[in-house]
C-alpha cells in the first residue's frame, strides 16, 4: 500500500461519524477527565496483579526485537507511561480530548492521539502490541468485533493483545460520577465470550487470569477481574 493510500484510509477514519455511545462516553470522560485523574493516578502501586501483568506482556514484545505498541483507551496516560518504563515504545489512544490533553501534558515526551477504538488512524502493521486495560468495558458488544477486527489490521503478524476487563455477565449503568452527570455503560463479560470474539479475528490464547475482586483497598472493585493476553495468528513468532 502506498503512503498515500495510508493517507486516505486515516482520512476516512478520522472523518467517520460518531456514534451516540460514543459521544455520551466522550462527553462523560471530559467532564470528569481531572477528577478521574487524581483518583487513578497511583492506582497501580496498589495492584501487584496488574503490575506483573503488565511486565509480562513487554517482556514478552521486547523479546521479539520490537518495541512500538498502542494502548487504546488510555486516558490520562498513566499505563502508557508505565509501559515506557518498562522499555517499550507507547503510543496512547483516547476518545477523550480532555483527557488526552491530560497525558500529553504529563507526559510531553510521549505519543497520544484523539480517536476511537472502532476505526484507528493507523496503517495496516504499526505496532508489535496492543494494550486494552479496561477500555472495551465501554464498548457494546455490536463494537466489540469492529474494535478486534481493528486491533488485528494495525498489529504485525504474531502481534500480542493484552486485554484487562471486569468480568460477568450483565450492563452497568452510571448516570452520575462526582458531582457530574454522566452517560456510561459498564459491560461485564467472560474471558471465554471475548475469546470466542477474537478468534474470528485470527486472535489464538496464550495467557488467561482471573482473580477475586479486592474489595478492602483504596480501590474497592465490585467484580472479579480478568485478563486475557491473545496472539496474532497461531503458532506465529516472527513479529
């Protein structure tokens, strides 16, 4: 494909309409974009869980020989930065502009773009990983192929997915959060039921965790919690 064919394609997709859905969760995430920043901001020095998680996955990109991923929903960056910590080279997603303007101010050194997760700006073969930590709990299951099918376009061949969601089985709904109105859906899911929708995108398992919700911490949590790191293609090594 030529750049200039890469060119439109981002075009088109920067140019494609919003949904309602996603425009409620937009507009929710950048009224509360300061306030939800505070509150995450050291959230991961209280989950070991999550820290090893995450260190796993960049060993396992940084072993390949590249290092570019993308987190998509990353909001005010703190796990993108984590990840460039940890020797990778991050570049972070986000429907919320308010919230993008968040991390790029953190964060002046790193990358962060204003977009969806349904229809990324990125060429076919960008990145060695992706990282979805509990961004796709917003998407309806309608999305969620277009989401995988997008997830699997801009990953290399053999590419790793790090995925990190509450599971269940039901639809949450907040319609306030400190003080603000908000318009936020909370889908709930299986680690089976996403796997089964990203092996219709070419996605094949090689890690899965489930753990009990902590419930006596400084972030109480309500759900268990799943995490669910895929592959692209079978057997695949060379990214």
């Amino acid at each position: 494909m030529t750049d200039g064919a890469d060119e439109n394609i981002n075009d088109d997709r920067m140019n494609r309409q919003e949904s309602p859905r996603e425009t409620a969760t937009r507009a929710s995430y950048d009224a509360i974009a300061g306030l939800y920043t505070e509150w995450i901001a050291d959230e991961l020095t209280a989950k070991p869980h999550d820290r090893a998680v995450l260190g796993s996955f960049s060993e396992l990109v940084l072993s390949t020989g590249q290092a570019e991923i993308l987190e998509i929903g990353c909001g005010p960056g703190r796990i993108t930065a984590f990840l460039a910590a940890l020797g990778l080279s991050p570049t972070g997603l986000d429907l919320s502009p308010a919230m993008i303007a968040i991390a790029q101010s953190h964060y002046p050194t790193m990358d962060f773009t204003t977009g969806s997760m349904t229809s990324l700006p990125y060429p076919d073969d960008s990145f060695s990983g992706l990282v979805a930590w509990y961004s796709i709990i917003h998407v309806r299951d309608d999305d969620l192929t277009t989401v995988f099918a997008e997830a699997a376009r801009v990953l290399r061949p053999g590419g790793l997915f790090q995925l990190a969601f509450q599971l269940g089985d039901r639809v949450d709904h907040q319609s306030e959060a400190a003080g603000h109105d908000v318009e936020l859906d909370f889908h709930r899911r299986s680690i089976d039921s996403v796997l089964v929708s990203l092996h219709a995108h070419g996605f094949t398992p090689v890690t899965r965790l489930e753990r009990e919700p902590d419930r006596a911490g400084r972030f109480p949590e309500a759900t268990r919690q799943g995490y669910l790191l895929v592959r692209l293609g079978a057997g695949a090594q060379d990214i």
